[in-house]
C-alpha cells in the first residue's frame, strides 16, 4: 500500500514520535510511505487534487526510526495525487502552526476532505475532524464522563466557576496541546488568576475544569482503534502518566513519567460509553485521558506515547494496528 502521513513540517518530527514508529514499521512490512506537510498540497482541478511528498519506498535500506527519518529529510518531494496514496493518515498537531502559520492547519484538514472525496481512506474521517479541532469535541458525549467544565473568555465568568467549586480548578487553553499554559488555581490563591486568564485567552478561549482528586496519580493515555480498545496479548495499549512532584502536568515531554496502566472495570466502563460515537465520527486511532472515572480529553489529531505502551507491556502494538489496517484496505477495495 501507499500510506501517506499528514505531519506538521519533516524536520519537526522526532525518531521517538508514535507517527515514526508507524511509519518505521509500516515500511519493514513492504508498504510505500509518504510525508505530506501541511504546506505541500496542491489542486490542478477537480480530479487533480494531491501533495508534494517525500517519499520512502519499499526497497530503501532502513536500520530504524532514526535511520528513517534521516533517509526521509534527504528525499526530494514528488507530486502524488489522491489516486497515488492508498491511505491518508493525518497526523498533525493543529496547535503546534496556531500562530505562526494559522492558515496551515484548516486549509490541510479542507485538502484532506478533498482527497477523501477522491477515495481515498483517510484516517481520521476530516469531515469530523472539523468538530474535533479543539477540546470542546468532548461536549459531544456523555455528560457522566465529562468533569464540570466552563469555556469562556470573561474573567468574571472564571471567577463565578471558581466559586462553585470545592477547593480548586485547572485553567488551560480550549485550543492547545502539551501540557503548555496549563494552570492549577486554589479558592484561596487567586491573586494571579486575572493575569492567568488574561495569558491563556491572548489565544483563544480560556478551558475550566473543575479539580479531580485522583489527578494525584496522573492519567492514563487508553488507546482505541476503530472504536474498541486496543488489546494485543491481553494487555491493553495503555499508559499511565505521572507528573512530577509540584507539577500539575502529566504530559511525558513536560516531564512526566511513563508507568504501566492498571487498566480496571472502570476505566473499561468510562471507555465504552465513547467508544461507538467515536466509531461512527470515523475515528480510527484515538486516545483518551482518563482521571478516574472521566474523560479530560479525546485525542484525534496525533495521539502520542504508543511507544511507552508498547515497551511498558512488552506488546507491539504498532504491527496489530498494521495489521487491521491492511485488513481494512482490503475490504474497501473490494467494496469500491
């Protein structure tokens, strides 16, 4: 197959991102892999709508991801049209291009549906992804799941929603990624919480989330693949994620650490009543982070830490995930 990846920029990825491992394994498994940035598209009219790719082919001799991405970074790129790519993989992080190429991001997700338009499987759906651009997708589901939540960009708004609470609030941007301007806020430290806002609102709107105990123990990055978990070996891909001490932030590049995942009837429980929307939206790899028995957000742009999974259980994931992807291809083909 011809599996085309939809990243940010080449020289922005990194030999331990889950896209590079996908893509490493992708090519020991004899299939063609593109990069598309987010600037490489092109439309030569209605039956012409493509990217400037680089491109790794089946026989190049590659030792591993890092070789990967030296051997990609050298190749010269090469107009490929929707008709040349099998898969369409978007893999992308909207919020890394916000603000200095606040174009490239919306325009790539309409090239995508473009390209979905052509035939192409591209995985996840785009026209969903377009609800799913920043952290309110998640209002979409059960309300049981979700903590309290304010979205806003009025101070006195934040204030009120303080108020209501126990004892404390997280404050983070709706739109953002990685653990940056992420914030804890006491009732009874809130001397900076005007400056706070006032930070996290210069780009966009300011997410309030109400303060979950069991956060102490950080969260779990759960992954599912078209709708049901992911399980290899009767381990699910899982990761529990857990800050360091003073920090609010799990995120690993933040420099949380990465555990194994006690996965319990519970977090089964929360995970099931997403599952099936997230199956009819189209979106076939997703992960979730669960505090407890909620749901903080739904990653459908470029879930992460498929590597820490894979090396904390002693699973591949990666090759099962392949695997099924095949198997899909294939049954599509036969439908079309």
């Amino acid at each position: 197959m011809n599996i085309a990846f939809l990243i940010n920029q080449t020289h922005k990825e990194d030999v331990n991102f889950t896209t590079t491992l996908l893509a490493y394994k992708a090519h020991l498994r004899g299939h063609r892999i593109l990069y598309i940035g987010l600037a490489d598209f092109a439309y030569h009219g209605e039956n012409t709508v493509g990217a400037h790719c680089r491109i790794v082919e089946p026989d190049d001799n590659i030792n591993n991801e890092k070789h990967l991405l030296e051997i990609l970074r050298k190749k010269e790129k090469q107009f490929v049209d929707a008709k040349g790519m099998d898969i369409l993989w978007i893999r992308y992080d909207p919020v890394l291009d916000m603000i200095n190429r606040p174009w490239a991001s919306p325009t790539a997700l309409q090239f995508a549906q473009l390209i979905k338009r052509q035939g192409t499987w591209v995985i996840n759906d785009p026209d969903k992804l377009v609800e799913a651009t920043n952290k309110l997708y998640l209002e979409y589901f059960p309300r049981n799941i979700r903590a309290k939540t304010l979205i806003t960009r009025n101070y006195e708004d934040v204030v009120s929603f303080l108020d209501q609470q126990e004892d404390q609030i997280i404050l983070k941007p709706l739109k953002g990624s990685g653990g940056k301007n992420v914030f804890l806020v006491k009732k009874d430290e809130r001397h900076n919480l005007k400056q706070t806002v006032e930070v996290i609102s210069r780009d966009g709107y300011v997410l309030a989330q109400e303060y979950l105990p069991a956060a102490t123990k950080g969260d779990i990055r759960f992954f599912l693949l078209d709708g049901e978990p992911l399980l290899v070996g009767g381990k699910y891909a899982s990761v529990n994620r857990v800050q360091q001490k003073g920090d609010i932030r799990s995120n690993i590049h933040q420099g949380g650490t990465a555990k194994e995942a006690m996965i319990d009837e519970q977090i089964l429980s929360t995970v099931r009543q997403v599952s099936s929307k997230l199956k009819d939206d189209g979106m076939y790899f997703v992960g979730l982070d669960i505090v407890g028995d909620k749901i903080m957000e739904i990653n459908v742009f470029s879930p992460g830490a498929l590597l820490h999974a894979s090396e904390l259980n002693g699973v591949d994931y990666t090759t099962a995930i392949l695997k099924d992807l095949e198997k899909q291809s294939t049954l599509r083909k036969r439908k079309m």
